[in-house]
C-alpha cells in the first residue's frame, strides 16, 4: 500500500512535478519539526516512556516546532527515527514518514486569495493540530495527493454509480439507488460487482478531510458530501460504517429540535444516507455516502481550525465574542444529553464585519448523547445505534471538552499568545455550566485524545485519553 516517504516523494516529483523539488525539500526540516513537536508532546502527554528520559521541560500543549529532540541524551531532528530508536511499532515509523512528506508537499503550495468555505479550507496546510501523522494519507501516491488532498486546492470529478434497489439502503430522506464515488475509489468500488458506472461526473472541490466535497455542479451542486475512501487519514480508514448511515439523518432531526431557538448555533443536517448491501445483506463500508447541508453560499464562514493561522482575524477582541458565541450553547446541548465533538474540522464559524456572529456545526459521527439527561429535557431518545448513546457521563463531558475546550479555545489561546483571556472563558463557562458539569469544566483535568498510544494500541480504533491541566482552575 502506497505511504511514499521523503525519498519516495521526492523521487516521485523529480519524474512527474520536477519544478516542485527545489521547493519540497526546503521544506522538509519545516515539517520534520513541525511533526517532531506533536510526537514529542505525547511522549509527555500520554505517558510513551519514562520522563526521565526526555530532555527539557514538558513542552506546552501547542508549541512552536521543535528541530530537535533529545531522549536518552541522543538529539533526533526526525521522528520516524526518534519512533524507530524508541522501540514503536514500525507501522508508526511508517505513518510518521508519510506525514512529514506531505506535509513538506503541502508547504510548497503557494497561499490563494481566494474567497469561500472550500477555499478557506484548502488553505490550512498543517492537518490535525495536534496528532503525529498529522498529514498521513496511506493509501495514496504523491501524485494521489497532489490530484485529491485538501491543501493542493483540488477539483475532483466525482462519478456517480448505480447499485440494484434490492440492495441499496437508504436513510433520512429516501434517495434513488446512485451516489458519488471519489475517483481515487472508482476503481475499487468497481471491482466489487455491486455497482456500475453511469459515466456521470459531478464537479466537486475536496473540504478539510478530502473524502467530503462541496458538490460545484450536477444533481448535487451545493450539498456538501461525504463519500468512502479506502485511505488511512491521521487514525483511521476514512469509510462510512453501518451505524454512520443509520444515525445522521436521525441525529440532526433531534438536534434541530433541541437547538429550536437558538440562532447562535446551527446544526448542518445528514439529510439522506445510503450504502449498499453485500449478497448477504451486510452494509459495505466502502459503498455509499451521506448528504449533508452546506453553510449558506453568500454567508462568510470558516472553520475554526483556521484560527490560529489568521492573526488578521484571531484578536483578544474575536477570542472572546467566540467564546460568548460558541460556550453557552455548547454547555446547554450538554445539560440537555448532547456532546457535540466540536473541533475545528467539525465546527464552522461566520464572520461578520470582523466579529463571529453564528457557529454551524456538522459531521454527527462523533457525538455523544446520553438518553437520562434526554429525557430529563424533555426529548425523547431516537433509536441510534453504535457509539453514540452512552449512559456515561464521564464519556459525555469528556468528548465535548476535549474538542472544544483542550483543543479549539486551547490552540487559539496560544496563538494569541495571552493566558489571561482564560478568565473570561471560566467566567462564561461558570455563568451557564450545569451543575452536573461544572466541576469538570472549571476544575477537573480536561482530557485530550491520546493519539499516539491508540496507533500504538492492539486496537487503535478505540478512543484513548490523557489530561492536560484545566487553566480555568
């Protein structure tokens, strides 16, 4: 399976892109710290060797890149080296590689004036703020990535196949027995017998995880679209399971009813999903798609990922009109038995004369609901399958304050340079944390995925988390 390192990347460019090369290895030691700082930060965080071992003081949970690192008195300036010399798996040797490769090939990728929700997203070139295999695509080739990721301000051609009714599953909003195939998963799609091509291309430019598009022209022009691709991105194989299917378009019915009147949030809706069936009858993981709504086209809206790279935009004064916006009704979703996974993938914001004025939130595949406190609202339970209903409150608190506190507000926060605006967010949170929650929003250990030691785990799919102190204590 293709995971092209630094040296297969370059070689790659110097027979299909030479006028990059120059380019892409200058950028190398960029990335190579860039990487090297979130694989040192979970050695800290996660507990992956004794800290004895590592030099220095813990770095913070957002810091600068770090060109070098020493363990055991040893300085790597690499770290699918440092991985290799600490014993890891070579699996995560081999996905640290691929990450610093294309995130070098994402540095070479000049910036865009552009305007608009896909070209906002394109433009973030770094990948997940905190994970090693921040920009892992194993699965593709260079010149995959250069055709499909995000970064390289990719147009894809989308190519619609069809499938029997008798074996087409339909969620939500019931939708004929065709959907979008991603072309790097054509191919794959095809050998399986269970589709065939209609010739049919729609236009569509990849979001932040490549694998859903904002649909440009067709049957589908201004729906945003999630499709299955057999790639490993940061932890996991980017397909859409049985339960994805079954609880998007149920999950954003009760979200619309619970966030009814409540203008500073929402929800963009899983309107239709569908997937096709195996002689057997089982789902294929790899054959379907989710249709979901798109922000409003004339609206300004950006991810919040974008944040910390837009100090044009990210001032004291935005930080904490966001705060005021996105807090409060995140924490009463909470009280209500709803923990969205808000990241700055998953939670968009609109700007308005320089000041957030809406959030919208999309990507349901992650959230939490808990049915006692549902019911104590006053909603009923709908029948979700898979992850999504917990009884634990724990695992609740834990997946909205990881997204949204440990790692939205945390990393706009650092960009910002200036830990005193942390009182203003323990004042919003104090003036609306249910009391049920308020102890593990203001005082608790606030929890981080453990991202490293799931790839190094036996089962790497399961969640894993670590804890980072609470600044709002």
């Amino acid at each position: 399976m293709d995971a092209p390192d630094v040296t297969q990347t370059r070689d790659a460019l110097l027979r299909h892109r030479p006028a990059l090369v120059a380019d892409f290895l200058a950028a190398v030691p960029h990335a190579q710290a860039a990487v090297l700082a979130r694989l040192a930060g979970a050695l800290w965080r996660e507990d992956l060797v004794d800290p004895a071992r590592l030099a220095g003081s813990r770095p913070p949970l957002f810091g600068p890149p770090l060109p070098k690192v020493a363990v055991d008195g040893v300085v790597y300036d690499d770290p699918g080296t440092l991985a290799a010399a600490l014993g890891f798996a070579p699996a995560l040797r081999r996905e640290l590689d691929n990450s610093v490769a294309n995130l070098a090939l994402a540095m070479t990728v000049p910036p865009s004036r552009e305007r608009g929700l896909a070209a906002a997203e394109q433009s973030i070139v770094d990948g997940h703020p905190l994970h090693p295999c921040c920009r892992t695509r194993i699965g593709m080739s260079t010149l995959d990535v250069l055709a499909y990721a995000p970064e390289h301000r990719a147009v894809v051609a989308l190519r619609v196949v069809e499938t029997d009714p008798a074996r087409w599953r339909t969620a939500g909003v019931p939708v004929p027995p065709r959907f979008p195939v991603h072309p790097w998963q054509l191919p794959r799609a095809l050998a399986t017998g269970l589709v065939h091509d209609t010739g049919v291309e729609v236009p569509a430019r990849p979001l932040m995880s490549l694998r859903t598009l904002e649909v440009t022209g067709g049957e589908w022009a201004g729906w945003h679209v999630k499709t299955a691709v057999e790639v490993q991105m940061t932890s996991a194989v980017r397909t859409l399971s049985a339960p994805a299917i079954h609880n998007g378009p149920l999950a954003s019915e009760l979200l619309a009813a619970l966030t009814r009147g409540t203008p500073e949030i929402r929800v963009l809706a899983e309107t239709s999903a569908g997937t096709v069936l195996s002689g057997g009858g089982q789902p294929q993981r790899a054959l379907g798609a989710v249709w979901r709504q798109a922000p409003p086209a004339a609206a300004d809206v950006i991810p919040l990922a974008l944040l910390p790279h837009r100090p044009d935009l990210l001032t004291a004064g935005f930080f904490t009109a966001l705060v005021e916006l996105m807090v409060p009704p995140l924490l009463r979703l909470l009280a209500h038995g709803v923990a969205l996974e808000a990241h700055g993938q998953n939670t968009l914001v609109q700007v308005d004369g320089g000041r957030p004025v809406r959030l919208y939130y999309r990507d349901l595949g992650g959230i939490h609901v808990h049915p006692g406190r549902l019911a104590a609202a006053g909603y009923a339970m709908p029948p979700l399958i898979g992850a999504l209903p917990t009884r634990d409150e724990d695992a609740l608190r834990t997946k909205l304050l990881a997204a949204a506190f440990a790692t939205v507000l945390a990393g706009c926060v650092a960009a910002l340079g200036d830990d005193g605006l942390w009182g203003h967010v323990a004042a919003v949170a104090a003036d609306c944390a249910a009391t049920a929650d308020r102890a593990a929003v203001l005082a608790g250990d606030w929890p981080v995925k453990a991202t490293t030691a799931m790839r190094l785990a036996a089962d790497p799919l399961t969640d894993r988390w670590c804890r980072v102190r609470n600044p709002l204590r």
